[in-house]
C-alpha cells in the first residue's frame, strides 16, 4: 500500500542516466530470455548500444571451454564501479613548472597574490613556452594542497567580509562622507585620498603608522607616528607637507578618514589646501582602497606584533614594496608607476 511519503511504484527510467543495479537486473533476465538488445533497450529506455555495452562489461571471456559464460548484473555492476574510479578529468595544469616555481617566490618574498601573479606574466609575456592557468585554477590547487604554499601564506583567502549598513553616530569631527563631491567615488580623478592608523598592540607607549593611499592610482604612503593620537597624526601631516611643499594641495585634493579618536582634529588639515571628509561608523567598506592596503601592510606587519621593533625606514621600504606591485584594477601595472606619471604631469604644468 502507498504510504505518504514513499509508493512502491518504481519511477521511470530517464534517457541519458547510467544503469543503476536494478536496471542491470532486468537486463540480466531479459537477455536469459533472449530478447535482442533493441528490445531490453526499449523495455529498460535507454540506447541500444548502452545494453550492448553493458553485456560485454558483464560478461567474462570465453576460454574455448565449456559453456559460454552469460551476462552477470553483480559483475556488471563491479566493473562500472571500477571504471569510475578511474574516470576523472585529466590534469592540464603542471604542479611544477617554471611558472609555479616563480609565483611561489613572488608570493614569499614580495607578498603578491595569484592574480598579480597571474596579470603580471601575461602582461610582460613570460612564460610564453608554457600554460599559464587562471586565477581560479591556482585557488583550487591551493585548497586541494597541490602547490609548494600553504593557506596561511595567503591570508585573503582566508578572509571574506560582508558589507552591512552605516552606523549612525552623534560624533561628527567635521564634514561627512555624504557631503563628498559624487567625482571622487568614481574614481576617475587623481588627488582623493583614504587615510587610517594601523597599531600592532593595543597597549599603552605602543607605536602606529599612519597610512594614506590615492584611490585613482593606488599610491600608499606609510609613515611611523610615536602613538596612536591626534599629535602624532599631525606630525605624519607635517612631514607630508614638507615633502609636496606648495603642491600639497594639488596633490592632496581630498582626505577621506574614519570617527577615530585620532582624527578628532583631522579636519584642522584643511588649512593646507586640502578637503577632509568622514566616514560612517564602523563602515569600512567606504574607504575600500586604504582597507585592502592595510591588510597588505599585515603581511609585512603582523597584528599583535609590536610596532616598537621597527624603525622609520622600514615602514617606508614596506610601503615602496606595496607600491610595486602590480594590480588588476590598474591593468597590472604598478601604483608607483601610475603616481609618479601623475605627479610629472603636476609639475611639469608648474
């Protein structure tokens, strides 16, 4: 009797679909029968040829002895078992070539991802003896632990973060965000910055760095503060406008920065030709380029390392190397290449 949520009528066999052990039992019995194979075919709906080659999968090899062996569903079966075992797609990407053997290097030793990788040697030719796969195929090596890297060598892989809404807050240290001209979220115009602190430790005498990047060319500048506070983010101000003199304020058109408590006398920075602006609480994703640099400058400067250990000229060499690195938003070029064409372009007008 049909229950409610089963029946004991069999459903119909689909076209296209592999004989499955109750398949392989009728046409066992059919064949005993002596049904040609267009009639159990017919019976079981399925080709022809799929019966014929499932007798001969089923089917032991006549020794010249006795009595012909006939088709065997349980053998059948074993032997369809076998061969999918065996059947899977064939590797078209070498685990060790030239290729692999540079982009493991480039990944240990100047921080890039699969993708620079990837873009930077289809850009310069290398490699033009050899496949080069795609970003995605290099992931799946990753996670199927087929290439020289482990996954905490790439720490984006392991970080994926969701955008949610903005936080409102009462704290306003000067202009917001929704104040900004629409140009500069285009990103189509050079001069418009995104600016942070980025600590070590959360500890009292604990050294930052005060980090700003250029959202057309990805251009980030690093600069070691004595502490996480208004005054040191001054004196990072100041070396900035020592180093751009009159053009600051060409150079620096605008600052994006976030409600930190540091930034509680950001906007002051005005006075030197520029135009601040503010970020919603908690709202990261709206100064994406300067988020995504910070996490490039972890791989150099871990979280819960001490900033104390490092000296000012290491923070810049960190940031030179950044700043070399080819990326896919710029066509695989460089951020340094793309800022010095711009500040060229500056000066040469003066």
């Amino acid at each position: 009797m049909d229950k409610t949520y089963s029946i004991t009528i069999s459903p119909e066999r689909k076209r296209g679909q592999h004989l499955d052990a109750e398949a392989r039992g009728a046409l066992q019995q059919l064949h005993k029968l002596g049904y040609s194979n267009r009639a159990i075919a017919r019976a079981l709906n399925c080709s022809p040829s799929t019966v014929g080659y499932e007798l001969r999968r089923g089917t032991l090899e006549y020794s010249g002895r006795g009595r012909k062996p006939g088709y065997s569903a349980k053998r059948g079966g074993a032997v369809y078992k076998a061969n999918r075992l065996r059947c899977r797609r064939p590797q078209t990407v070498p685990r060790s070539s030239s290729f692999i053997d540079w982009t493991v290097a480039q990944i240990r030793n100047q921080k890039w991802s699969f993708d620079t990788c990837v873009g930077r040697a289809k850009l310069l030719a290398k490699f033009q003896n050899q496949p080069i796969p795609c970003t995605k195929t290099l992931y799946n090596l990753l996670w199927k632990w087929e290439l020289p890297l482990t996954l905490f060598e790439l720490p984006e892989v392991l970080s994926r973060r969701q955008h949610g809404k903005p936080r409102i807050s009462n704290r306003s240290y000067g202009k917001s965000i929704e104040e900004r001209p629409p140009e500069v979220a285009e990103r189509n115009t050079f001069g418009h910055w995104e600016s942070d602190t980025v600590i070590g430790r959360k500890t009292k005498g604990e050294k930052a760095v005060f980090t700003i990047v250029e959202r057309l060319t990805g251009c980030y500048l690093a600069i070691l503060i004595d502490e996480k506070s208004t005054s040191g983010v001054a004196v990072a101000m100041t070396q900035l406008k020592e180093q751009y003199g009159d053009k600051f304020g060409e150079v620096f058109k605008s600052i994006t920065t976030d409600n930190g408590s540091e930034f509680a006398n950001f906007a002051d920075f005005e006075a030197l030709g520029t135009k601040i602006y503010f970020a919603h609480p908690y709202s990261s994703w709206e100064r994406p380029v300067n988020e995504r640099s910070n996490r490039v400058l972890r791989k150099f400067m871990p979280k819960g390392k001490s900033m104390n250990g490092f000296t000012p000229e290491q923070v810049l060499m960190f940031a030179d190397e950044i700043n070399a690195m080819p990326t896919k938003r710029l066509g695989y070029r460089t951020p340094e290449e793309l800022f010095e064409a711009e500040l060229d372009w500056i000066y040469a007008v003066a």
